[in-house]
C-alpha cells in the first residue's frame, strides 16, 4: 500500500476545492523511495516504502542521543533587534496583519472545543479546517507561530493579546480532554488508525503545527503557558512512540508528519531536557535519509513537502549533538535540490513532488501546471539558514534572496492578505488564491509564518563582524557591541544601498557587504562620499574595517544586468531575469472565472486559451529586450511575432509567462 497523500486525501472532502491535472502517470509511484546499495528490498508482499537497513548503512544502528552543541560560525540577530522601513517587506506584512486580524478566535478554536466536549456556537471554517477533514487544527498552529513571530519583529499588543487568548483557550481544550496531555482539533481514533496503517491523513503533521505554534509563543511572545501546554503534549507524544517498537515506528513514518523532529529537538534545547531529543530521534526517517548521507538523490516520486521539514530536522539534530551524518543528509539534500531541481524563481516541485531524476526540470515542467508548492519554498528558506549559520557562505543568501522576491513576495495578494497554493510556472498562467475563510491550505498557513517574520536574515553577526545579507530599508541594533546601523533603500528597487552608522564603539569593528552574485564586476562602494580602491566579488562578501563613526555613510552601488537563465535538459526553456528579479510576459485575465481564481493551482484548460509565441533571439539579450522609458522593471521584447512586455514576477497579477520558447 503507498501512503495516502493530501492530494488525494483531499478529494474525499468536497468543502476542499482541489485542482488535480491528468498527469497521473509521473505519480504512479509517488512517495515510493528507490533503493540503493545501503538498502535492501523487504520481501514480496512488504509495503512498497518499507526496506531494511543494511548493517554498513548510516542509519543502520539504533539512534542514542548525545548533547554536544555545535557552535555556529554566524548568527542571526533577534527579531527584535531588526526593525523594518517602509518597503515591499512592511507592504507585505501589513497585508498579512490585517488578515491575521479578521479571523475570529472562536472560528478558529472550533473544532478543539468541539473535539474536548466544551461548547462552541462558532460558524465553523471550511476547506482544510472544516469540522469533517482530518486536517482541522493545522492552521491554528499555524497562526499561532505566527502571532509569535509578527509580535517579536514589531511589539504588535494587538496580535499578541489575540495568540495569548488562544493558548488560554486551548490549555482550556487539553485539560477537558484529560488524555495525558493529548491537544487536538480531532480525536485520537486519527492515530489509532495510523497505528493500524490504515489511511488517515497525516494527524502528526497536523499536531507538530499546534506543537511549533506552542513553541513560538512561548520563546517568541513570552506566553510562558504555551510551555506548559506544550510539555504536556510532548509527554503524550513520548507515550505513543515509545509504545511502537523502531520497526513499527519506521512503517509509521511512510505517512506524512511534518516537522515533528525539529519541534522536539528544539524544546529539548529550550528545557536542556535530552529527553525531548530522544523522542525527536523517534522520527527519523531512515530509509529517507540513509541515501542523501550517502550522496544519493533518491528524490524521485517523492513527495517534497513531507521530506523538507524532516531534512530541517536533521539540521537542527546536528546542531545539538554535532553528529556528523546529519549534517551529511542536510548539505546533499539542499546541493541536489537547488543544484538540479529548482526553477529560476527558487521554488520546486510539480503536483507536490519531485516527479524525474535531477537535472531534468524541462520534463517535469510541462507534467501539469501546478508548480512550485508554497510550503516547499518556506521550508527550503529554513534550511537555507540552519545552513548559512554553519558556513556564512554567501551563495546560501543569493538563494534565499531569489526565493523571498521572486517566490514569496510574489504569492500574497495585495490588500487582501490572501495567499497562493501553487506558484505555477505554466504559459499563460495566473495565480490562484485562497479565501478569506474557506481553504486554509497548508501553504496559507506557512504564509502567515513568512509574511510575519519578513526582518529575520537581513543581518547576521559573527561576535565581531556584521554583515549584511539584504538590502531592504531597515535597522539592526547590535546592544552587545553597541552598534546599530541603518539602511534607508530597498533593492532591488533601487541600484544603491546607503547604509548609516547610527552608533559604533570607539575600536574598530568589520562591516561585511554581501556582493550578490546577480550584479557585475563594476559594483563599487563609498564611505561618506569617498570612492574607495576596494570592489567585491559577485557572490561573496566585502569587508570594510575601520574606528567607524556615528554619522559614517556607505553606500554600496551593485548593477543589475538582464540575464538568461535555461533548463539544464531543453536550453531553449528559458526565463529572463533583471539583477534578482524574474521576469515574467504579461497576458490579460479576462475570461478566468471567480472559481478558477481560488483553487490550489491554475487549471488553464478550462480558461480561454492564450497563445504565448516562441521567441527568436536576434543576438546577444540586450538587442532584444529593452527598457520601456519611465516604467521601472518594464521590458519589451523586439522583433517578435507580436508585441511583449515584462515585468517582475513578483508583481504579476494577471496571466504570464516565465519560461519561453527561445529559437
């Protein structure tokens, strides 16, 4: 039996609406993993996922956790610590406030009343947290993280009095239940069935939402009850997986369960309980992750949602216990996925998973139109981090800055907060929204967590040195070193950074400038007007060591340049880029109907057909794409059968077109 997955879970529940293509032959083996040297086949009749574990394989020997912290080389500042100025981040972030903001606590609490007994005359939501999926409950842990997370970055009371109500309300739900600490919007017969093998749809998935939102508030928003609640849940999750011996618990694991390693492995740091670790080494997907400790991209069929929190896991394992083969599974995992699975706006995936071998992205890419799953992104960007913090290699930033303008910043609807499923990447495309009460995808989800904390890696510090990753308007303040710096333009919309010392010790300290990889050799930089000798590399960082001065000015110019980018297996796939930004054709809207407009993905053969034309390149790029005068970020395309023009990716809202046809 293949495990479920939530596509095809979601079906069963007609509140869900779900845009599935007929592109089902790539996914006849979804999730099923190919064995390779270190495993060996189950015998005939065994679950198709289930394989056993050679002796010499990494993962073979029963874990034991042991604490040694791996002290990282960077770090990133607090939340607190970095304020935002107006810019496409504050935009963004309002936009996600106010969304925040409208839905009711009784709506949300619902289904957790409901499920303990206690009374609720809320009007239930729908989509994934209708009273009938087994999903109900994600997205409040979801909002919850989120709350946290807006209330750090900006001393938000409002939303803060908002999260503490609803911790208040569901340690209210936990006591009622009185299942040793059991919290959920759905009753427990969901893991009884797990336990079976039966089809159930991912109940610890859903429970590590409510665990991380527990978690958030507590170490984000000071809700010292979260805590409690959450230790209390812990111990329920402690008590069910011990009861299963490791091979049940690796059969178990086959169904999708979020970021559950990563939750515990956290709160063991936060309590300085190793007990925690152990039972977050109770979800350890060996069979997963023996083959990428191996350099084995075995991502085939996959599912890319389910193994991206795990892979997170493991970076953070590592951090805790400085085991070797965890930081093994992170670093290929990201290498084969950015390296030769993702597409120019950052993203991944095709119907939620990884459907050919790497560096086949053109096949994949013409499967179905629903590209890109939001969530992935989100995930991906978290491991980017864990990552960066061990090397402060600046490659890891030119990633996450691709991801944040082209892909995040580009699925949150202006003024509505509502957000995107399915970033497709098809011709003639349009991007397909959640409602306001009616969807709460897992990617709506994620979204409140990206849109609340958009000020957490532009900065990052070393004990000595800063740097500085982003360019968006903003202010860092380093109290221990009694530094504090401010940034006053957003790039890429504009070619300069001018950055001010606003406070500085009297010894010299190291600023360090990330050079994007996007711009040219020809980037320069001046402090308090002066030129200086030095340039950066593209791609790395560039250090200015200096007594600074409360008043110095830098100011960093970094030119952006039109650049192709082709899929590695059809060079003539291509997409156009201006510094970071992807570019994408514009195509009017007209004839997308409402429904069309608020399903996971766009089902573009049941709008009007668009014909996006194959382009001809008459020489180098710069001959055939040209600026439009006085339209920032505006292109025309000439000398094509008909006239084009592009504009940011991020910034289109009808239909497009990112890859073209290019003779």
């Amino acid at each position: 039996m293949n495990p479920i997955n939530r596509r095809q879970f979601a079906r069963q529940f007609a509140a869900i609406p779900v845009g599935l293509s007929a592109a089902s032959a790539l996914l006849a083996h979804a999730d099923a993993v190919a064995p390779i040297a270190a495993l060996q086949p189950e015998p005939t009749g065994a679950d198709d996922n289930c394989f056993s574990i050679k002796e010499s394989a990494p993962f073979a020997a029963p874990l034991a956790f042991a604490r040694k912290d791996r002290a990282p080389k960077l770090q990133f500042f607090c939340l607190s610590d970095v304020t935002l100025a107006d810019g496409p981040l504050t935009e963004a972030r309002a936009w996600n406030r106010a969304y925040m903001l409208r839905l009711p606590n009784d709506r949300l609490l619902h289904n957790f009343r409901v499920n303990a007994g206690l009374p609720s005359s809320a009007q239930p939501l729908g989509g994934w947290e209708d009273p009938h999926c087994e999903l109900r409950g994600h997205f409040v842990g979801h909002y919850l993280s989120g709350c946290a997370l807006l209330y750090a970055a900006t001393g938000d009371a409002a939303i803060k009095t908002k999260a503490d109500s609803l911790v208040a309300a569901l340690a209210a739900c936990q006591r009622k239940l009185d299942q040793n600490g059991y919290l959920s919007a759905f009753p427990v017969e969901l893991f009884d069935r797990l336990d079976r093998g039966q089809p159930v749809w991912a109940p610890f998935y859903t429970l590590h939402k409510i665990m991380a939102g527990l978690f958030d508030m507590k170490t984000q928003a000071g809700n010292a009850q979260a805590l409690d609640v959450l230790l209390l849940l812990a111990g329920w999750v402690d008590a069910w997986t011990a009861a299963r011996s490791e091979a049940h618990m690796q059969q178990i694991l086959n169904t999708e369960f979020g970021g559950m390693n990563e939750v515990l492995y956290n709160l063991a740091a936060l309590t300085g309980d190793d007990r925690w670790a152990r039972v977050g080494d109770r979800f350890t997907k060996k069979v997963f992750y023996t083959p990428l400790a191996l350099r084995s991209d075995q991502l085939k069929g996959q599912h890319m949602n389910t193994h991206v929190p795990q892979v997170i896991g493991a970076a953070r394992r590592y951090e805790l216990s400085s085991d070797s083969r965890f930081a093994n599974v992170a670093r290929f995992f990201f290498e084969t996925v950015t390296e030769a699975r993702t597409y120019a706006t950052g993203g991944a995936s095709n119907n939620e998973h990884w459907l050919v071998d790497p560096g086949h992205l053109d096949a994949e890419l013409h499967v179905s139109s629903h590209h890109q799953e939001c969530c992935c992104a989100y995930n991906m960007m978290k491991l980017t981090r864990h990552l960066y913090g061990w090397s402060g290699d600046a490659r890891l930033i030119d990633y996450y800055e691709r991801n944040l303008l082209n892909h995040r910043l580009g699925t949150i609807e202006p003024e509505t907060g509502h957000t995107v499923y399915f970033l497709s990447l098809a011709p003639a495309a349009w991007k397909a929204t959640g409602t306001e009460d009616t969807t709460f995808w897992c990617c709506n989800g994620t979204a409140l967590e990206e849109f609340a904390k958009l000020n957490d890696t532009i900065y990052a510090h070393d004990g000595e040195s800063l740097y500085v990753n982003l360019y968006f308007a903003s202010t860092v303040d380093w109290k221990e070193r009694g530094i504090r710096l401010r940034q006053s333009k957003n790039i890429p919309e504009s070619s300069r950074a001018e950055l001010t010392i606003e406070d500085s010790p009297a010894r010299p300290w190291t600023l360090r400038l990330r050079i994007p990889a996007w711009t040219t050799a020809e980037n320069f930089v001046s402090i308090n007007g002066k030129r200086i000798e030095a340039a950066g590399e593209p791609g790395s960082y560039l250090a200015l060591t200096r007594a600074w001065k409360a008043g110095d000015r830098v100011e960093l110019t970094l030119p952006m340049r039109l650049t192709v980018e082709s899929l590695a297996d059809d060079t003539t796939q291509q997409a156009f880029l201006y510094g970071p930004l992807v570019l994408a054709g514009q195509f009017p809207r007209a004839g997308v109907s409402e429904e069309l407009l608020h399903l996971q993905g766009p089902e573009i053969a049941k709008a009007p057909a668009i014909d996006v034309p194959a382009l001809k390149a008459d020489g180098p790029i710069e001959q055939w794409i040209a600026p439009v005068a006085g339209e920032p970020f505006t292109f025309r395309l000439h000398g094509q059968p008909r006239d084009l023009v592009l504009k940011p990716f991020n910034q289109s809202w009808q239909r497009f077109a990112v890859y073209w046809t290019v003779a």
